[in-house]
C-alpha cells in the first residue's frame, strides 16, 4: 500500500500531540512551552517528506529530515541557536515512545510475516543489539580517552 502525503503528515500531528502529552507527564515540561520547538519539528519532518517526494533517487525521507535538522541548528545558520534553544524543550524519549507505539502497531500488522522469520529475526537482533552495545561502548572509550576524561 502506497501512501499519500496526507497519511505521514496525519501520523506526524499525532505523533506530535502525543510528544507534548509525555513531554509534560514525563518530564514536566508545559506543553505551551515546549509548543514552538514540536512545531519546528514538525515542520522539520513535513519539509523532509515533500523533498523526499520532488527529489530523484530513492534515499529515505529520514536522510532529508535529518540533514534539515542538522542544518537548521547550525551555528552559522541565522536562526540556528533559537531553533536549538525552542527543539530543545522537546525531551528526545518523549519523542521515542509514540514513535515506538506505532512501530509495534505496524509489527502487529504483519505478524504473520514475522512468524515466517521468527528464529531468524531473533538471532540477528540479537547479535545487532550486542554489536550496537560493544560498538557504543568502543566509540565513548576511545572519546573519553581522547578528551581526557579517563
């Protein structure tokens, strides 16, 4: 099923309103607050989605809404620091967990899919998490030890 437009940009408002609800639960920011930051973001991701869109290739809209963002945070960007400043109202793990919401929903969609591999998917998230562990743990000693922290 192909979607249209209108489908990621339904997904993002939600995904939105659910980051200011945990925003605030969570992390007791007033979701009038962190309001200005989740709309940067979300016009960060929509910008992403249309250039992903108009742009030839097949490079996912991740790679354009990451590279908007990082853009747009830079510190010779004119409104780099505000953007970081309002973004940074916005907790990251508020974001994660509607985000991993619907990526369970979408596994559940395809359970049937998922039984197929069953084994197979465990034993390469299995060795995917430990590699991403051993990976992490290599690049913050070898930082620490760079910056003299250690």
């Amino acid at each position: 099923m192909k979607l249209s437009l209108k489908d990621p940009i339904l997904i993002t408002v939600v995904v939105a309103l659910l980051t200011l609800v945990g925003n605030f639960v969570g992390y007791k920011i007033d979701p009038i607050t962190a309001f200005p930051g989740m709309l940067i973001l979300f016009l960060i991701v929509i910008v992403g989605l249309w250039i992903t869109k108009v742009m030839p290739g097949n490079l996912p809209a991740v790679v354009y809404v990451s590279l908007l963002g990082i853009v747009l945070t830079m510190p010779w960007f004119p409104l780099g620091e505000k953007v970081a400043e309002l973004t940074s109202q916005v907790n990251f793990l508020a974001l994660t967990t509607p985000i991993l919401g619907f990526a369970g929903i979408s596994l559940g969609k395809n359970l049937d899919s998922f039984k197929q591999n069953g084994l197979k998917i465990f034993v390469v998230a299995i060795f995917v998490f430990i590699g991403t562990y051993i990976g992490s743990a290599i690049i913050a000693q070898v930082v620490l030890k760079l910056t003299g922290q250690i």
